[in-house]
C-alpha cells in the first residue's frame, strides 16, 4: 500500500510576500542560491549572452549566493570567467548571500527569477519567489503542480540555455498586467499548497492517523 503523504515544502508566506512594489528598471533576472555545480548557473549565463542578441534591451542578470565550501570555489572562479568569455561583464553580476529577512526585497527587485536544478532537487527559494508574486523559470518537473496553469511558459528544458533565453524573452515581452496576474496566481498557489500554515495542519493529520493507526512504537 502507498504510504507517501505530501505534506508541502512549509513556506513562510507572511515573510516572503509581496509588498505592492513594481519590479526595478531595466528588468532584473535573478538566481538565488549557493553556488555549486548542481545549481547550473552556466546555463544562465549562456542564456543571458543569446537574449542580449535577441531581445536588443536592457537588462541584467543578478546572481546571490556563495560557494557552500571550499571544494566549490573552482566551479566560482569558472563562473566569473564565463561571464568575461562572454563579455557579460555589464550585464551579469555576483552577490554575496544575504540573511533570509532581506531576500523578500530581493525576490520583489526581480521581473523574473530563474532556478536552474534539475529534476530531483529540491530548492525552496523557487517557492520563495513565487510566495513574492515573481514569475519563475524552472526546470524542475517537482514544480509543475505549483505552476498549474502556467507550468508551459514557466518550465524550460534542464540545461538547456536556447529553451531558456527563449522563454526569458517571452516572460520579458509580456504585458505587466499580465505578469502581476501570473505572479499573484503562483503566489496563491504557494499559499494553498505549500505555506507554513497548511504543513502545520498537514503535520497534524498525518501524526493523527498514525496514532489512530496504531503505528506509534
């Protein structure tokens, strides 16, 4: 019998919210989270050279976050030198890790954020932005329940930087209505599937059928 109970990913939603204020000018991309190989960012970086090329705008690409350790300082380094190969040296920039009370402000900078792990990593900062009311890039099929309606627009093929200028120039070309309107409906989507509120709640009933189980030892 199929014991697995999705209980969400407990998303502090009255933190990591929207506070009314539009996204900054140029547009911002931005990609949260250490910088380690698992996270991808090469692919960002390509992507931003080809939508330089085709979207013939500004725009800027802001990275936060750090190496967890010393073993991940080469995949740093090769980042920056990506970056200057590429001629990118305006438009991409590097931020250190900020406390999680000043990422809220950050997510609310964003037109877009990007995450860029693969199938079977779990990162809760795609869900913090989402919370914030940001459209979000991921190429993740975990996220797919969240994104619903917009899952097609907003999933792009795992390290795959054409896939993922194109939709970058998509979500750019996009009305602003229409970008607040998909940011507030992920954000409703994060509250209804996975707030902290609703994993308390859940926590609860799973330990109450356990009990009623009798499964406790």
């Amino acid at each position: 019998k199929d014991k697995l109970v999705v209980i969400g990913q407990g998303i502090d939603t009255d933190l990591f919210c929207p506070d009314g204020s539009p996204p900054e000018e140029p547009p911002m991309i931005l990609c949260v989270g250490r910088l380690s190989p698992v996270k991808d960012h090469p692919t960002l970086i390509r992507a931003a050279a080809l939508l330089r090329e085709r979207w013939r705008k500004p725009f800027r690409v802001v990275i936060l976050g750090g190496p967890a350790g010393p073993k991940d300082e080469p995949y740093v380094r090769s980042l920056h030198q990506l970056v200057e190969e590429l001629n990118l040296q305006d438009i991409v920039s590097f931020h250190p890790p900020v406390p999680q009370s000043a990422l809220p402000n950050w997510y609310r900078r964003c037109t877009v954020h990007v995450n860029l792990t693969p199938t079977g990593s779990g990162d809760k900062v795609a869900w913090e932005a989402m919370a914030c009311a940001r459209p979000c890039l991921v190429a993740n099929e975990g996220f797919r329940e969240t994104l619903g309606d917009y899952s097609d627009i907003l999933f792009f093929r795992y390290n795959d930087s054409v896939d993922l200028a194109s939709k970058l120039g998509l979500i750019f070309d996009l009305p602003f209505p229409e970008r607040e309107f998909i940011g507030q409906y992920l954000r409703e989507r994060v509250v209804q599937l996975h707030s902290l509120d609703k994993l308390v709640t859940r926590l609860i009933n799973v330990f109450g059928m356990i009990r009623g189980r009798g499964i406790c030892h």
